[in-house]
C-alpha cells in the first residue's frame, strides 16, 4: 500500500458515519440545554463582539474572534465548499447550514468551558482550551494530553492544507513557481509567529475583516449578474440535500456525509479549535467570549460558505462525480460534467467568477486565498503553540518552543510543495479526532458551562454587568478566575 491509501483508509475509519450522526446530535443536543442561545442571544452576540476590554494577560474580545475567524475562515470556505458540491452535489450546502447551526451552540458550550479553565502561563499570559478543561473539570490527565498531542499534529497537518492552497493558486493565477512561493510564505510566517498571540492577533483583527469584505463585495457583483437564478438555486439545494432531484437523487447520504465533514472542517464547531482563542479573551464573565465565538461560526459558514457555493451554483460551473463508482479517473465518473479536467477546489470558483468577469476570476480566487489561508496557518500555529505548552505544564523552555516553531515551519513547507490529496486528506484526520476527542469531553463537562449560562442570564435581567464567581456557582479548579 502507498502512503495515500493508507491516509485514505484511516480517513474512512476517522470519518464513519458515526462521527457525522455525532456532530449533528451533540449540537442538537446542546441547542435544546441552552434554549437555542444561538437565536436568543443574538444581540448581545453583536454587542459583545466590539467591546474592548483587555488586559496584560488577555487580548480584546474582538482580536480574540478575528483569532478565530483566522483558523475559520480559510481554504475550507473556497476549495473545502467546492470539494462538497463535487463530491455530495449541491444539497451538501444545505447540511453545512445545518451543521453550523447547531455547531453554534457546541462553539459556545466549548468556548464558555475555555474561559472558566483557562489559565496563565510562565508569561502571564493567558491560555486555556480543550486540555485544560478536560483535567481541570474531568480530571482525567491521560485524556487531557491524548488530545494536545492530537491538536498538535492536527495543526500541522491543516496547515499543509492552507499551505498548499496558496502556492497552488499562485501559480495557477501569475505562474509563480511553487518553491519561490513557498519561500516567501516561510519567511513571511516566521517574523510573526516569534511574536506570540499577541502580534498573531494583531494581524489577524485587520487582516480577516478586510480579506472577509472583499470576498463578499466581489461574490455580492455575481450575486447581482445572476439574481434571477436565486430562485432555482435555492430549489437545487433543497431538493438535492433530500434526494428529491431527478440528477442527484441517490446522493442523500453522500451530501451529508460531505456538507458535515466540509461543515466541521470549516467553521470548526465542536472540534475544538475555537475554543483555545477563545480562552485567551479578557472578559468579566466567561459567557460573553462564548457567544462571541458561537457568532462566529455563522459568519463563517452562513455569510461566507454560502457566498462561494453561490458563486459556483449560479455559474453552474462545477462536477458533481457519482460516490458509487470508484478507482477510475474523475472525468469517468461525473455525474455533471460542466468542467471536464477541472479538479475540485479552487479552480471552481476561478472559473465561475471569470465567467460574470471576465479575465478577473484567477488572479481574485488568488488574491482571496492568500490572505485566507496565511491568517489560519496562524491561528492554527497558536492552537497547536498553546497544546505544547500545557504538555510543558505551561513553563516550555525556549527551545522547545524553538524546536517546535521550526518543525511547524517544515511541515507547512512540505505540503505546500506536494500533492494536495494527501495534504487535504491529512486535514480530515485531524478534524475528526479532534472532534470525537472533544465532542465527548463538551458532552460529559456541560454543567459549568450551563451553569455560567444561567447566572449570566440572571445578571441579564437584574441590569447589572455581568461578573463571574465560580465559588458561587460551586465550580472549581479555575485559576485564572480566583486570581
């Protein structure tokens, strides 16, 4: 057996239908504990996302979601939509919107947890996510360090994906070669992440809105050139996601399968990831970055996800390949053909924005990948960062996090000077573990978060700003908050 199908049979265990009922039931689940906070608490989520309390030891809670957003917003949302519509056809979008629905409430459950259990490190700095609150309100060490060295390797992994995206579209759009490019990108990556969470967030808090509303604006002019399709669009994706299309109609299970997977794997609900910028948030009460990061995950997936799939459905610029037939060459299995040798990912969109302007699509999918996938190559450093230093007990000694910093760096430069089908496949294993890790641990440590819930809303309704006390609420093992 080759390295690649090696990867690939590990993918299909990581990913069994399992995991994909697993995602789907823990935020149903959770959207039913909290009342659907995600649709009550709407307006504080707006109000809370520009506040700007920070401190020494924490960033705003607005860095703290751009943070976020950086490992959010990504590839995933260009190539990881198209990789959905080709391989479960049009109606995966529909189970993406699902997912990131009641995925925002497993995001806020995960990232309320992060602030209750965060703690500081040698720096003073905070640091906090699925580890920490895995020992501190488990208690359970072994499960705690299972899951740091997974996010550790799941970040490296995830970023070859955004690695390889961008020298991928570089030279696609201006024929730049991959080993210049890739040059530049480690050099461009090693001045900022000497710097810590702070100088990742800096350029992240003006680097993701500003490459955010570009996209948009660009994917808002096709919306305009096609608005009659909207109509038609919307009944694809309908019909599709339920297996009522006459040309998809077999592809029920493929679709969710595809729009979970894609789902999770970009706005990062219930895996985990969110949760450690999350914990490094300086808040009075630990609810407030939890609905910050719960709105997250819709301005990933429901604003931008939906922009991309919009772009490639109206266009009908795109290949839809029949899950039932494998080990043949993709162009013998389409099932829609409208880009015959066209791989699934980026080229899609390229190839739908040039269609409504032309001789713009390239060089725009291009100019959208890198900042995209540069700010979640860094957010994913600091996830993977914060992991080696609770494994370190949060006192790494500074060659270790050297040694780390260039291993990281080598990784991303690998990937993105070979084949991306590994690197992509690389990613879902990562995702998937983090998930199963993480979705188990949210699921039996619920209480804390659903205690600070209520005593947030209490506060709500009495008018006071809300200040949280665990001892009050009898939660224990919270350094952070007792300091």
């Amino acid at each position: 057996m080759n390295v690649e199908s090696i990867v690939n049979a590990l993918l299909g265990v990581v990913w069994s239908p399992y995991l994909v009922v697993l995602c789907l039931l823990a935020g149903l689940y959770f959207s039913v504990r909290t009342r659907f906070i995600q649709l009550r608490a709407l307006p504080d989520m707006l109000r809370l996302v520009f506040r700007h309390e920070r401190s020494d030891a924490g960033v705003s809670p607005f860095q703290a979601l751009s943070l976020s957003l950086s490992s959010r917003v990504g590839v995933g949302n260009i190539a990881g939509v198209a990789m959905a519509i080709a391989f479960g056809g049009p109606g995966a979008i529909l189970w993406m919107w699902v997912v990131a629905f009641l995925g925002a409430s497993s995001a806020f459950i995960e990232s309320t947890l992060a602030q209750i259990y965060k703690d500081r490190d040698a720096g003073g700095q905070y640091r906090g996510g699925p580890a920490y609150y895995i020992e501190k309100g488990l208690g359970q060490r072994w499960y705690a360090v299972l899951f740091a060295l997974v996010a550790v390797l799941a970040g490296a992994m995830l970023a070859g994906t955004q690695s390889n995206a961008i020298t991928s579209a570089v030279n696609e759009a201006w024929d730049v070669p991959v080993v210049f490019t890739t040059g530049a990108l480690l050099v461009a990556l090693g001045a900022i992440l000497v710097g810590g969470v702070r100088r990742i967030a800096g350029v992240a808090q003006w680097l993701v809105p500003l490459m955010a509303i570009a996209y948009l604006l660009v994917a808002a002019m096709v919306m305009v050139l096609n608005a009659d399709k909207v109509p038609e669009i919307a009944g694809l994706v309908l019909r599709s996601a339920f297996g009522m299309d006459a040309a998809f109609g077999a592809m029920i299970g493929t679709a969710i399968q595809w729009g979970v997977r894609r789902g999770v794997l970009s706005n990062e609900a219930g895996m985990g990831s969110g949760a450690h910028p999350a914990a490094a948030a300086e808040v009075s009460h630990p609810v407030k970055q939890g609905l910050v990061q719960s709105f997250s995950v819709y301005i990933d997936t429901m604003v931008v996800c939906s922009a991309t799939a919009f772009l490639i459905l109206s266009t009908g610029l795109y290949n839809v390949y029949d899950p039932a037939v494998n080990g043949i060459p993709d162009d013998a299995r389409l099932l829609l053909g409208n880009l015959p040798g066209v791989e699934a990912g980026p080229r899609f969109v390229q190839h739908a924005v040039e269609s409504a302007l032309p001789g713009f699509g390239r060089s725009f999918v291009a100019l959208a990948i890198l900042p995209f996938a540069f700010t979640t190559i860094l957010a994913l450093y600091y996830m993977a960062e914060t992991n080696i230093s609770y494994l370190c007990r949060d006192r790494p000694m500074p060659w270790v996090m050297g040694g780390f910093q260039l291993l990281f760096l080598l990784a991303t430069g690998y990937s993105a000077l070979n084949s991306a089908t590994v690197a992509w496949s690389l990613g879902d294993i990562g995702v998937g573990l983090m998930s199963w890790l993480n979705i188990l641990a949210i699921l039996l440590l619920q209480k804390p978060a659903l205690a600070a819930l209520r005593d947030y809303e209490h506060h709500r309704r009495l008018g006071t700003d809300p200040l949280f006390d665990p001892h009050r609420l009898g939660v224990r093992n919270t350094c952070a908050w007792e300091r």
